[in-house]
C-alpha cells in the first residue's frame, strides 16, 4: 500500500454526492492526518443542541449554505487542534470564494494547502448516489441503498446503528444543492487552478479504483 505524505494539507472539491466524504474518511483510516468534514461538525452542532446547532440547522434543511463568517471561524478553530498540526483532509469547505480566500488567509507559508483535488462526476450520477445514500446515527459510516447496502435493510454493518437519510438528501434538498454547488462552489476549480494546487480525478468509477488513484495524487 502507498504511503501518503504526512505533511498533506488538502481540500477535496466536487459536488455533494461526488465521493468526497467516503474517500476522506478512508484515507484518513489509512494514513494519519485529520479528517475535517464540515458537514459532520454541523450536524453534530445541530444533535447537540448548541447556538451555532440552531442558526446552522435552517440554512441545512433548505439545501443552502450556511453563512461564510459562521463555517470559516468554525474551520480555523478546528485546524489549530493538535492532531491538526502536520495534516489534514477538508472535506465540505470551501464552498464559496470568499472561504477559499479566507482559507488562504490563514495558511501562511509552510502551513500553505498541498493539494486541491477535485472529484468529477456527471450530474444524474450525482443525483441517483444521494438520493440512496443512508447513514449510521452512531458510528458515521456511509452507506447506499442499492450501491452499498447494508445486510439487514437500516442497520449498520459495522455497529448496528440506525441508519438515517440526512434531511439534505430528501429529494426536495438535491435540487438545492446542486444548484448551489453549479452558482458558488464550481468557480473554485478555476481560482485553485491558477494557484496550480488542483488536480482532477475521475470519480464515476468503482471507490477501489478511485481510492487508490487519490492516494497516488496524494503523494
Ligand atoms: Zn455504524
């Protein structure tokens, strides 16, 4: 198996329902480094309760994006944690242009990303790989209905927990998202590539194919 560098500091780009998410959290298995995935401090928040919880929560359920201010100061905090130092995976953020320029603010020298990877799939794709995806309530791990199901219809494999459609995956939110993603996150691929960070993978493939792949990119 490749070794990923330690010193990785990377943002995976693409539209909700790309792979992102999976890819991150095994690679993050595999290798040390910190997976941040915005979407899952959220909902945490969210569960939780909390002040942020209930200002993120509205923003959610209408396939929005929550405000830049309230996920760059969220980030920032959760990159200056220890088992953040040497290297890390942001998964969800950025979204818009003025988190990737609020992003570079902070990353000063050799702090600076590593590597931007866009994961590129076409839209119907997208569309049915949301609508079926299900997620464990206790442990996270990331299911499908069709494309990855679990042995016993809403129950996790690997803990046995209930599992959950997130409320942005209803079919009422997809339409959202993706057209939020088209308007603010798809100008990012252009802004990383003039700073030469981006790198494309071609993510309509199997995830072994496109694991091991993000792992030689990774490099
Ligand atoms: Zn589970």
């Amino acid at each position: 198996m490749a070794v990923v560098s330690l010193q990785a500091r990377c943002v995976f780009l693409g539209a909700p329902g790309a792979g992102k998410g999976t890819q991150a959290k095994r690679v993050a298995e595999a290798v040390r480094l910190a997976h941040i995935s915005t979407g899952d401090m959220l909902r945490e928040e969210v569960a939780a309760g909390s002040e942020l919880g209930r200002q993120a929560k509205s923003f959610m359920d209408g396939g929005k994006l929550v405000p830049d201010d309230v996920i760059i100061r969220m980030v920032q905090d959760r990159i200056r944690k220890p088992d953040a130092r040497a290297a890390w995976i942001l998964d969800g953020f950025p979204r818009t242009l003025p988190q990737a320029e609020a992003l570079d603010r902070s990353l000063s020298g050799a702090a600076a990303l590593t590597h931007v990877i866009y994961f590129a799939v076409p839209e119907a794709v997208l569309v049915g790989r949301l609508s079926g995806r299900r997620t464990c309530s206790k442990c996270g791990a990331i299911w499908h209905v069709e494309n990855q199901p679990t042995k016993k219809p809403g129950v996790c494999d690997r803990c046995g927990g209930e599992l959950l459609q997130r409320s942005d995956d209803r079919p009422e939110a997809i339409g959202k998202r993706l057209e939020v993603y088209r308007s603010q996150t798809s100008p990012l691929l252009a802004y990383y590539r003039d700073r030469k960070v981006l790198r494309e993978i071609d993510a309509n493939r199997s995830p072994d194919v496109v694991y091991k792949e993000l792992l030689k990119l990774m490099q």
